[in-house]
C-alpha cells in the first residue's frame, strides 16, 4: 500500500518522543497499520539545541511552511504548544487538506469548535488524543468505547504538577510554596506554573472531556475555576483525620437537565481509588450508566506518553485514509456536536458536603454562635474538631457538614466572618464523594 507521509511542527520533548516512536517502532507500526508511516518533514525554529533523537538533516527545516507547501505529506503533527502561532497553522493545514493531529488544549478549549467547524467543511480531520491525559486513552474511551452510554459523572486528576504539590504537602506538612520547589526541582512543574496551579490547565483539559461526553460544543468559559495556590497544610492535615484526602479534581455530572462543570480542590475520602492517586499521575473516574463506574489511571505527561497518544491518533487518521472513510468517527462523537449546548448548573446552586475551618479567639460560646448562623442558613454539621492548641493567636474549629446548597454556605460564611471572636476568612473546601453520589445515580 502506498505510504502515508506526515509532517512535525515543533520538535521539542513531545517531538522528539514522536521521532523516537517512528523510527524505533517503524516496522511493528506498518505491519498494525498495513502501510508505512514516514516521517517526511520536521520543522522548529530552533535546530541546533541538543534533542533525545537524531533526524535526517535533509528533513529538517525551520520554515512550517514547508510542510504546508508540500503536497505529498497528507497529515501534520502540531506541537508547538501557544495559542495565536498554533491556530495559524492548525488552520492554514486545514485550508490545504491535510490532516492534522495536536497535543495542544489550549488551543481546543479556547478555538476547538472553529478549528472543528472548519476541518468538517474542508473534510479533514482532527485528532486530540495527546490534549488530555497524555498516554492514558481517555478521548478514545469517551468518543468510542463508551458511545452506548450516558455519561452519568466524570472526576478527573488532570494535572500532574498540581497532584504532585499536593502529594508532598498531604505527605511531609510541608508549605504550597516549599512543595512547589521541589516540583520544580523535580522537573513536575514549570518556571511559572500560573497555569496548572490555578486550575486553567485542568479547566482546559474538562472543556474537552466535556464536549465528548455530551456530545456538545466545547464551552470554557461555563467551567468555575478555583486553583491550589491559597492551600495550607493545616486543611490537608485536618482533611486526614476526618478521613478524606484532598485533590484538584475536575467535576462534571448530568442530573438530566442540567450539568456541572467546576474545576476546584475538593476532599476526597481516602478509602477511594481518586485518593490513591500520588505523585505526578493523572486518573479520570467516570460512571456510565451501562458500563457503570471505570478508574482510567496513568501518567498524564512527559515525553513518551503524550508521543503515544500523538502516533496512536497517527494510526488512527492513516487507516481512515487507507480505507478512504476519513471523518469515519466524528471529533466530537456526533455530527451534531457543534450546533448543540448543554444547559449549564450554576455554582450556587450545587449541594454537597462541606469542610469549615474557622480561627476562633479562646472564648466560651464561639461554636455555639457558628452553628447558630450555620442553622440559620439550614446548615447542619456532621462532625467537629477542636483543638486546644493556638495557632497564630487564634484556635482552629473544623467541621464538616450535611448536604447543603453552595449559595447558602456562601452566604453563611460572609455573616460567620462578621463575628468580632472569629479571624477571617473561613476557609471552606468542598467534599467529593463518589460512592454517595453512586448510591443516588
């Protein structure tokens, strides 16, 4: 069979882990996929700087036009990460017909429905494997091998760098700022991590996961986002006696109607498979209502993994042009994934369990005046700490609720942080707990 060529723009640690796939895993690749993939062009700004592969010097160049020039390669490969450099490119492929695989998020959560829109005129095709989760096959499973379910819930560890922060912390009871120098240190987290501690990176990566689980158009800016930046260890610490663990997950339910879409650092209970995950791994705990609740566990990043997901989608695209059925399965799942929306819940209107921590002046009644405001607002409170140690001055009161509604807590915190024996602000965490939202589904 005729050979399938492709182009690489950007040959950088993902790039390079993409050359290393292609050229050591060449012939085991065209026996799977029945005709050779070659690599025909490799364009980055930068050639000279030391790479983990070497490439043909003939195939290099500094010029993305290029490959966009050239007839003969009928996919590229887009990882040079950004956003304004990427779409022109992304888009100009598209214009010339070529096929196109990418590991950028950014780029799909903030112009994946027109780079879509625009790839279904032109009848080319993009591939995002590589965007989320990085070896873990989670756009498969979503698009493919869970098609004849209603995605029920998705809680996902979406961001390595920030599972690490919070490993160490949870571990050691050390600082956020101490154990983000050791992720930096240990090469987990970038020089400015901004965009993972804050939670965008997972709000970008739940973007896409949503779309393909209700089959709707990507929609970044619904999802609330709250990052790990403000954490104490102190909360880590209580979190452990209650029994919970905490993580940065990225939530998403369908109630019938309506579906979250939040991405915030929430207490898990330590005895769930979400709360085992350590380190820089990545994890997505989903519940079909066919196939019931599935643990996809795995690294999320690196340059091996995310190079797996990119030539995995490389396969993919080449067997639809082999047999000529290029679009056989579309991005989104359906065809009409770009003309439908999903009516999104507000925040406020969530109801689940809460943690409280409050820093109370060592005076009689203190509790007594909490869970007064606190029942006010319907409030009730499942379990308390109180410690007779001093920290900064003040005692810590910590507890955790019954079910209540978000837009009732929020407004119970602003009165509880008018009391002249409490030092603001309360601190509050949300509990995230699969096994009692299994028992309502």
């Amino acid at each position: 069979m005729k050979a399938i060529k492709i182009g690489l723009v950007g040959f950088g640690t993902v790039g390079s882990g993409v050359v290393r796939l292609l050229t050591e895993q060449r012939e085991i690749l065209a026996r799977r996929l029945g005709a050779p993939l070659v690599l025909a062009k490799v364009a980055d700004l930068d050639l000279a700087r030391p790479r983990a592969v070497t490439v043909d010097p003939e195939l290099l160049t500094t010029r993305a036009q290029d490959i966009l020039d050239d007839p003969e390669i009928a996919i590229v490969v887009e990882l040079i990460g950004g956003l304004t450099a990427a779409r022109d490119f992304t888009l100009a492929a598209i214009e010339r017909g070529k096929h196109v695989v990418t590991a950028n998020k950014a780029l799909l959560a903030q112009h994946g429905n027109d780079l879509l829109a625009a790839a279904a005129a032109r009848g080319v095709e993009i591939a995002f494997e590589a965007s989320v989760c990085g070896g873990i096959p989670i756009i498969l499973a979503l698009r493919q091998g869970l098609a004849a379910n209603r995605l029920q819930e998705l809680l996902g560890i979406l961001n390595g760098t920030c599972n690490y922060i919070l490993t160490q912390m949870s571990q050691h009871g050390i600082s956020y700022a101490q154990a983000l120098r050791e992720a930096q240190e240990a090469g987990f987290a970038e020089a400015d991590p901004t965009l993972d501690v804050d939670g965008v990176d997972t709000a970008h990566k739940l973007a896409i996961l949503m779309s393909l689980a209700y089959g709707a158009r990507l929609d970044l800016e619904a999802i609330s986002v709250e990052g790990i930046s403000q954490l104490d260890p102190l909360d880590l610490q209580f979190a452990l006696e209650f029994g919970y663990r905490l993580k940065l997950l990225a939530i998403t339910r369908d109630d019938g109607h309506r579906v979250e879409a939040r991405v915030h650092p929430c207490l898990v209970p330590k005895n769930h498979m979400l709360a085992q995950v350590s380190g820089a791994m990545n994890a997505v705990y989903l519940t079909g209502d066919a196939a019931g609740p599935i643990l996809l566990y795995g690294q999320g990043a690196g340059m091996m993994p995310t190079a797996s997901a990119v030539v995995s989608d490389l396969l993919d695209l080449a067997r639809n042009l082999l047999y000529g059925a290029p679009n056989r399965v579309p991005p989104l799942g359906c065809r009409q994934a770009l003309e439908t929306t999903r009516l999104i819940k507000p925040l406020n209107d969530l109801v689940t369990n809460y943690y409280f921590r409050f820093a109370a002046q060592d005076r009689p009644r203190v509790l007594a005046q909490v869970a007064g405001i606190l029942g006010k607002y319907g409030i009730s409170i499942a379990a308390v700490i109180q410690k007779g140690r001093e920290v900064a001055g003040t005692v810590p009161i910590v507890m955790i609720t019954h079910e209540a509604r978000e837009a009732d807590v929020r407004q119970a915190l602003k009165e509880i942080d008018q009391l002249p024996v409490l030092s603001p602000p309360a601190v509050f965490y949300r509990i995230e707990d699969p096994y009692l939202h299994a028992a309502k589904i």
